[in-house]
C-alpha cells in the first residue's frame, strides 16, 4: 500500500467534466477503434453516490457488508449501502482500517516535522466501538502508526513504522508480539490468519530487501526470500495457499517490474512474471486461479503515459488476457463470483486529468459496463456478497454501484 501510494501521486484519476479521454487500446492484441471506445452497458447496474466534502484515501468492503469509507483529513465513516446513512468517526490519523467482524474501528497516524531545528512528533492511535461510536482505547506517543492492518484470525491488529511491526489486542491495548524490522514497505496478513508477511531491510553495497514469511501461531520466521529491488506488494489467495510478491526496478527510462508467486507453507517459487512497467496493484481471483497485474508506462520525464492489466492463468502460469489502455490502471480487482474484473484508469496531464472506471467480462471476453468519473478516483471495491461494487479516492464523491435485476457481480 505504501509503494502504492507513491505511484498515485503520478496517477491520481480524474476527469474534465463529459466524458473523459480514456481509450481502450487493445485487447489481447487487437487494436481497439474509436468505434469500440463506445461501450454498451451489458451489466444491469444502479449508479449512486454519497458527497462527502473530503478527499477519500480508503474505500473498502468488510467481510459483513459495511463500507468503510476513511479520509487523510482524521475522518472515517461506515454505510450500510442499502440506506446509503453515514455512519461517521474523527480522531487523528493517517491510516484506518475497520476489523474483519466491524466491530472495531482503529485510526492511526504518525508524522515528523520540524520546528526552529528541533524534530517534533506527533504519534495516536485511538479505537472505537463502531456500534456505540465510542473510543474503547487511546494511545499516544507509544506507537507510530504508518500502516495498520487487521488479522482475521482473533481480530489482531497489526501497526507498522519503518522499526517494528506491533501486534495488540484492539480490545485492550495490550501488546501481543514485537516485530523488528528496518523499512517502511508493505505486509499482509495470510486470509487464515496464520502468517504475516513483511518487508525487511538488510543494509549494505547493495542494500537488500527480503520478504520475511512468519509463523503466528510458532512465533517464528519461517523463510525469508531477498531481492535487491524494492518490493511494491505482498498479497495473499483467498486460501492463504499462494502468496505474490511484487517488485519494481526504476531504470534511466523505464521500469522493470517483476511478480513472484510462493507457496505459503514452503516459499517454494511457482511462477515468476516480468515486464518494462511499474506494477500498481497484484490481485488473486478469489477462487485463487487467476492472477491479475496493473502497471503503468513512464516516459524517460517521469510522467505516466500508458497502462495494462495482465491476467494469469495459475494452472498453466500463461497470459489468457491482455488489457491495454492509453492511460494507466491504478487498482484493480475480481468480482467475488470469479467473472469479472473492476479497473480504474486515469491519469493526472497538465491540460486536465482524466479517469474511469471499467467492468471487464473474463467470461464473455468484453467490456460490460464504464463509469467516466468527475473527479480523482484511486479505489475500488466489491461487497462479499455481489451486490454492490464501490469506487472512490482522492476526491469528494464515493460512487456506489448496485447490481440490478437478480445480477450478481
């Protein structure tokens, strides 16, 4: 998430008004038209929206249907989207993420400045019972909150900084396992809850970054794998069996990105995948037999110019399809019942910026639905249940969209 956030300052999706300029310019290797840019709905699907008058920094569905809804501007909100009602939370933070039973609500933040040639710090976390919308726990200065993240398993609250990695017990405070690492980069939790996967930092000429695996329930370290590039993700399948770990190499032109594939249990390496471009985002089908990879092009200035999705079949660890716009993909994700793939593609240009969200059909082999946004979108995100698919990001509006007519996404 933290490297993710870096390459959306490049690419942070808008648009200027009507329709955007976002092409479609090829799909698995046939050019596409200016004909075909015209897409015709094939998906029955409710547009609505909820204007929040604050930049969004995190959209995302939990595991019981609620929405969270987080802010860089010490703001978070829950909707229940069948009445759409704002269910809202402030404290300080920079980070926030809602457990998996939405129980608990943490908002977190850390950051450093300095004053008159003294370094100050400003350090919190405070936790809240989402039903009551009352602080159950306040915590300052003992932790420095970058990323934070939640274990499914017993509702562990992982917090990160470019030190540690500490677990706590959201319920009460109390510290569960100290983690040493010595960078700011990403970590996952395994869906099982049995693993964490984290990001370390050996210094030397190079330097070298490992993706340490650990054991929750041993305590231990139970590989590591190194790379001398910097490692952008860690995601895990839904079946905690397969773990990607992506990296990216900035070169005097361009990027050299590269997805591995592990199996969890052993670190035994199943597939390796390279391409000149910067990866954005990594996702498994929740069915964990595809693979999907969004980059983004950069030109020798450092300004984005063109992006793709490449989707992977597991079995057989080849391309089966090939999405390439004349913009890049900022996120990307599977619909829970496997058939379709949510992308958001945009771009910041010096005459306006530019944005848009795609529904890709894997089955049908098309496009089967396009949202031009009016403002900058970073994140999308399907309900469990496949009702609802929402999208959201630097802007002010979350778009909710609702599946029509018995559909299901």
């Amino acid at each position: 998430m933290y490297a993710r956030i870096v390459l959306l300052i490049f690419m942070a999706i808008a648009t200027t008004g009507c329709l955007s300029s976002i092409n479609v310019s090829s799909v698995d290797g046939v050019p596409y038209t200016k004909e075909m840019q015209v897409i015709e709905p094939s998906i029955p699907i409710e547009e609505h929206s909820i204007a929040l008058q604050k930049p969004v920094s995190e959209v995302d569905f939990t595991g019981n249907g609620n929405l969270l809804i987080a802010s860089g501007d010490s703001y978070a909100a829950l909707v229940n989207p069948p009445d759409m009602q704002l269910k809202e939370f402030k404290a300080f933070s920079t980070t926030t993420r809602l457990s998996p039973d939405a129980k608990i609500l943490a908002m977190g933040g850390y950051v450093e400045f300095t004053i008159r040639y003294t370094t100050h710090e400003v350090a919190k976390l405070t936790l809240f019972d989402t039903n009551t919308q009352k602080i159950i726990g306040s915590y300052e200065d003992e932790i420095k909150p970058i990323l934070m993240q939640f274990s499914a398993k017993e509702n562990t609250l992982a917090i990160a900084n470019s030190e540690n990695i500490s677990l706590i017990n959201p319920k009460n405070g109390r510290s569960v396992k100290t983690i040493k690492r010595n960078c700011t980069g990403p970590f996952a939790f395994s869906p099982d809850g049995r693993h964490i996967a984290f990001v370390k930092y050996t210094t030397g000429t190079p330097g070298e970054y490992t993706v340490c695996v650990y054991d929750l329930d041993t305590e231990k370290p139970i590989y590591e794998r190194a790379t001398s590039k910097w490692i952008t993700s860690i995601s895990f399948s839904t079946d905690a069996k397969l773990m990607a770990v992506a990296t990216s190499e900035m070169r005097f032109t361009d990027h050299l990105g590269t997805v591995q594939v592990y199996e969890t249990e052993s670190g035994k390496e199943i597939l390796k995948w390279q391409q000149e471009e910067a990866i954005t985002k990594v996702a498994f089908s929740p069915d964990a037999k595809s693979l999907a990879i969004a980059t983004a092009t950069f030109s020798s200035t450092g300004l984005t110019r063109q992006g793709a999705v490449h989707v992977l079949a597991m079995s057989s660890q080849k391309e089966e399809t090939t999405l390439r716009f004349d913009d890049p993909v900022g996120d990307l994700e599977f619909s829970p019942n496997n058939s379709l793939l949510s992308m958001i593609v945009g771009n910041i240009n010096l005459g306006g910026n530019t944005g848009a969200l795609f529904l890709y059909d894997l089955s049908e082999k098309k496009f089967g639905y396009r949202m031009d946004a009016k403002e900058f979108l970073s994140r999308t995100s399907f309900a469990p249940n496949g009702e609802y698919l929402a999208v959201g990001g630097i802007g002010e509006t979350i778009h909710i969209l609702k599946a029509k007519e018995g559909y299901r996404f």
